[in-house]
C-alpha cells in the first residue's frame, strides 16, 4: 500500500497556498529582482492568511498544524518566482522564532512569537560572523553582565532580513565577572542604541532577500532579552539549526522541481535540427537522471520529516537531507540551464534566476564540508 504523508487538509493548504504565489507575488517577482528588494507587505500579507505561524499554537495565532504543512508551505510558496522572497519568510518561519517557541517565556512568545506570525514584526537570527560562518562554537560577540542588564558587543553578518527586522535572535557568548558562562541567546529590537547595520550585502542570488552586516557596539539590553537558560545557548542553537537545514533541503528540492518542470516544457516545443529537443537521446536521458535525483531527495526529506514531526532528533538524517538536496539541486539547475543552450545564459529567461539562488543552499544554514564532518562523525569516523 502506498504511504502517504500528506492530508486532504494538507491539499486545501497546499492550494491557498499555490494561489497566494502565484496571484499575489509571483506578478512581482521580475520587478523586484531589478530592484532588489521586495516590501515588507508579504509578511503582512502572509501572516492574514496564515502562513506564518502553521506549527505554532493558537495562543499566540498560530495553526498548530504537523510538520508536513510546513513542508507544503516551503513546496509551493517558491511558485513566487523569487527566492529571495521564499528565504526571507523562511527565516520568519523557521529560524528566527523556532527558539522563541521552544525556550521562551510567556511574556516573550507574547511579545515577538505572536507579532512574528501576524506578519507585523520580522525577524532575523544572528549567528554567523567575519570569522565564524559554520563555526559556531566560536562567535566572537559578547554579552556582558553589567549588575542591571546585559551589554553586547561584536558584528554579525550574513543577516537575512536584517535590513529590515524589528528584532534579531542573537547568539552571544555571555560573561559574569570577567569570567565566561558560555553561550547564550537573545532577543534584541533593532531599535535599541548601539544596534549598528553598517552595510547591505551585494548577493551574486537571492537578490530580492536583504542581507545586513550589523555592529553591536555598547547596545545594551534589559534581563528579559535572555532567551531560554543562560550558557545552554550553543544548545539552543544547535536544535534551531536543524530545523533550518530541513527546510533548506525542502526549498532546494522543490526549488529543483520547478526548474525541471520548466525546463521538460521548452525542450518539447524547443526545435533542433528539425526536431524537439526531446527527440534527442541524449536529452531525454539527463532529463529522466535529473527526474531520478528529485524524487530520490524528496524521499529522504519526507521520511526524515515523518521523523522530526514524531519528536526525534535526527541530526544525522537531517544533515545528509541538507548535504543532499543542495549538490542535487545545483546539478538540477547547471542541467536546467544547460539544456536551455544560449536562452538559459540570458537574463531574459528565469531559468537564470534559478541557477544563481540555488547556489546559497551548498552554504548557508552548514556548508556542504561540516555536513559531510557531522555525517562522518555520527558514523563512527
């Protein structure tokens, strides 16, 4: 009997969904790309219908959904046509507010988590600095108690939204008396002194998405901005980051999917010597390996997803999912490209587009090297 993750609730999502894409954004998406930039309604926007806050209890205006309406969310919002838009909200979904729900307190999840999913606050996570991308054991950004508060000091970069967030999820090393207590989170407003953005990030992709280089000098913020235990926060962070690869693996993959749906539709009315691309062998055969590779990734991410809405903590699973939809959708999208011949070179197709937003995903989140060292290590090497 076939196995199926997926509801008539599920489908119902998956259509609303569809149509926000495609009728609300996707309209945009080129005008947006030649901007670089795309307005802070879309969160708005998708937090009325909903979509922010799906696995989130309806305390604070969320769903309470499973994990597979993520999972729909992440498949079909990518119908956009801009992957900045898709990587922005997924920071507001999936990174940013995750630690909010899991450790914070009433008042925090009242004052951030439940704004964050109206679409009325947008978030951005500070891990990564200069010096300290994948290695997050040795962020440099402090935060010192000080008797009455907490007083940080550092640089962040790399901060999808952070042009454009009200409040960051910081991690930070956290000091008592000179003497370290280890890493710790915090939710800081972008509004408070000292809180610097110094520059917006040129991109080579995922150029409608704002990505800041913040500087933290002498910005000082009260008790209440700890997030969960102090000193647990390299914790904290290391489950957050699970659940960033795992949607980073379901946005690549579907990602992935569309530029072969795309690319199957211009080679069959794509003419070459007096017949469709598809008369070709040698075509069909690299579209039905790209097929191949799709379907075989989307699997691992389903059953790896079956187990993370069961509870489990599957970091081994979730980093080969990520490792592997990343090297898969690259491929996709060069094979994508490719088969376009000079089209897909020009600016004037999309396909481009593709090509050039889905390189982030073999870096951000865990670069395909410390994926591959988590995977070595869980088996034993």
């Amino acid at each position: 009997m076939a196995v199926t993750f997926f509801t008539e609730e599920h489908g119902e999502l998956r259509r609303a969904v569809r149509r926000f894409a495609e009728n609300e954004l996707a309209p945009h998406a080129d005008g947006w790309e030649d901007e670089g930039d795309f307005p802070d309604w879309v969160f708005r926007r998708a937090g009325e219908l909903g979509f922010l806050g799906l696995v989130y209890p309806q305390e604070y205006g969320g769903q309470e959904a499973d994990y597979f309406a993520t999972i729909v969310f992440a498949e079909e919002i990518g119908r956009c046509n801009s992957g900045g838009v898709t990587l922005g909200l997924a920071v507001q979904t999936d990174m940013a507010t995750p630690p909010i729900h899991r450790f914070g307190t009433k008042e925090q999840k009242r004052s951030y988590l439940a704004p964050s999913i109206a679409g009325t606050k947008i978030a951005c996570l500070g891990i990564s600095e200069p010096d300290a991308g994948s290695d997050v054991m040795n962020v440099a950004t402090t935060a010192r108690w000080d008797g009455s508060g907490w007083v940080i000091n550092g640089r962040k970069i790399f901060i999808t939204n952070g042009c454009r967030a009200h409040y960051m999820t910081l991690v930070a090393k956290t000091e008592r008396d000179g003497a370290s207590t280890g890493h710790s989170l915090f939710l800081v407003d972008t509004d408070t002194p000292g809180f610097i953005r110094t520059r917006r990030l040129d991109k080579v992709g995922m150029r409608t998405s704002d990505t800041a280089e913040i500087l933290f000098d002498d910005c000082r913020v009260g008790p209440d901005a700890l997030l969960g235990v102090e000193g647990e926060g390299f914790k904290h962070i290391m489950w957050e980051l699970q659940g960033e690869r795992l949607i980073g693996a379901i946005a690549a993959t579907s990602g992935a999917a569309r530029m072969l749906e795309a690319t199957i539709a211009y080679v069959k009315q794509r003419q070459a010597f007096g017949k469709p691309l598809t008369g070709f062998q040698t075509v069909r055969h690299r579209l039905a390996e790209m097929a191949t590779q799709v379907t075989a990734v989307r699997e691992l991410i389903y059953s790896t997803a079956f187990r993370w809405n069961s509870g489990e903590y599957v970091v081994k699973q979730i980093s080969m999912a990520k490792l592997l939809s990343a090297t898969v959708a690259c491929d996709v999208a060069d094979g994508c490209l490719q088969l376009h011949g000079g089209h897909g070179y020009s600016m004037e197709f999309p396909i481009q587009r593709g090509w050039r937003d889905t390189r982030l995903n073999r870096i951000g989140g865990g670069t395909d090297e410390v994926m591959r060292e988590v995977i070595g290590k869980m088996e034993g090497l």
